[in-house]
C-alpha cells in the first residue's frame, strides 16, 4: 500500500487521519478535510464526507483503504460529489441520513445507531441544523475523552450557516444541546483544524447565536417587526463581503422565522 506521507494523509486524532480536498472557498475554508477512520490493527477503514468529484482526492482516499463503509455527514456537494465514484473505486456502501445519497446497497443511517467497523465504535447522532439531514460521527474509543467528526454542525474555525428553511435554527440550538453532553471530546470538523473540546466550542458558537438574536432584536426595534431579510442583513452583517452576503441572508432568515415563532422555533 502506498505511504502514508504521499497520499497527504494527516493525522488527525488517535484513530483518525484526513486527506484535504482540493476544493477551498468561502464557504469551505481551505477544503474539506475527508476522514480515515481506522482502529489499531485493523486493515480495513471507513471514510467520512468523500468530498469533491476529484480523481486524485478520491484515489488516495481509496488507496488507504481497503475502505470498508464510506459514511456521509449531510447532503452539501462539497461532502458526497464523490461519494458514487468512490463507491466504484472501493465496493464499499455509502451511508447517509437521506436515501438519496446511499450508494452500494448502503441504508440510511439512523439516529442512535452504533456501527462497528474496521475495528471502531461509531455512534450515529442526528444533528439538525446546518441542514435537515445533518449527523455527527463519535468514536467514543479515540484517545482518551473520544471524537466527534461533526460535519459542517461544528466548524473548525468561524460559524455554521443554516441552510433555511432546510435548516432552522430551534433544531440548530436543540443539536448544541446533544453535543455538548458528549464533554470534552476532540472535534474533528469537515472545514479548519481540528479543535480540543467539543464542549467548550459549543458553548461559543450558542453564546454567538444569542449574541446575533439580541442583534437582530435590535435591528427589528429600528427597522419594524416586518422588516426584509435584505435591511436586517444590511444592518447585522454589514461587515460581510459579497461571497458569503447569500450565507448571511439565510442565516437572518433563519433567525427571524426564530423570533416570529415560525417553523424553526421549538
């Protein structure tokens, strides 16, 4: 098999290495970081979020194999664009919350599950928010207080966009809560570094979320209650530049149906 080192494989966490993807942006940060997971002395792996339809990317992923399970966090491009073309590399099943990414005979992953392979514990944990279907991955085995691979829910660096109305922010808020119970373990985000503590960036990111509804609260006082996304995007986000102005709508979006009481409010 061919070494490590050549493939870009890096060490991530006790049981984890990634490969970046070549597909940095905005909106993906330097790209999005697609996991090996294997325990010790296992020959087999499991890949998560095969990233990019890129032939090299998906080639050295591959080549760490044999993969065994390739697993997906949510439906955004930028995770399953590779996914079929991985499967056709390896034969390994694609699992996802939305059937419509499962590829291989792969099912659909379900909250709760435990799946144990290629020497690993991994405990399935739906985490609405980011998008409808989001889910987390733990390795409670990895290292001494486990890992969370967390998708685009927990970000290596800056915050989550809500894809409204896909995702809503009572459902993003619900999901904090469920991964901050997991402690202090070593978050492993699709996009930027790898982060020590699990809890502890929870407690930022929720403490930023009420930060940006108090001032949302406050622009709606100037504004009207019926103001557009557009003017309350103008006046919360007026630091942000054209690039992520779309990410910033859809987050106010989110946010307003939130304090009107709509869909997103439980």
């Amino acid at each position: 098999m061919t070494s490590a080192s050549s493939l870009g494989l890096q060490r991530s966490s006790a049981l984890t290495q990634f490969v970046l993807a070549p597909n940095p942006g905005p909106m993906s940060l330097e790209g999005t970081n697609s996991y090996v997971l294997r325990g010790g002395g296992s020959p087999s792996a499991v890949v998560v979020d095969p990233g990019p339809l890129d032939e090299q990317h998906l080639q050295a992923l591959a080549a760490a194999g044999p993969v065994e399970l390739i697993l997906v966090t949510h439906r955004h491009a930028d995770h399953t664009a590779g996914s079929a073309a991985l499967h056709q590399l390896t034969g390994a099943p694609v699992r996802a919350a939305e059937p419509a990414h499962c590829h291989g005979g792969g099912s659909p992953l379900l909250d709760g599950e435990i799946v144990v392979l290629a020497g690993l514990e991994i405990r399935v944990l739906a985490t609405p928010g980011h998008t409808s279907d989001s889910v987390c991955f733990h390795l409670p085995d990895d290292g001494g207080r486990g890992s969370v691979l967390t998708g685009d829910t927990i970000l290596g660096r800056g915050t989550t966009m809500l894809d409204y109305p896909d995702g809503t922010l009572g459902d993003y808020l619900a999901s904090l809560d469920r991964l901050e119970a997991l402690g202090a373990a070593t978050v492993l985000p699709a996009h930027g570094p790898v982060l020590p503590s699990l809890e502890a960036i929870v407690r930022d990111y929720r403490g930023h979320r009420h930060e940006r509804l108090d001032q949302i609260r406050a622009a709606l006082d100037r504004l009207g209650r019926n103001a557009a996304v557009s003017d309350v995007a103008d006046a919360v986000y007026s630091d942000v530049g054209p690039s992520v102005r779309r990410a910033a709508e859809m987050s106010v979006a989110a946010q307003l149906d939130y304090l009107r009481g709509g869909a997103g409010h439980r």
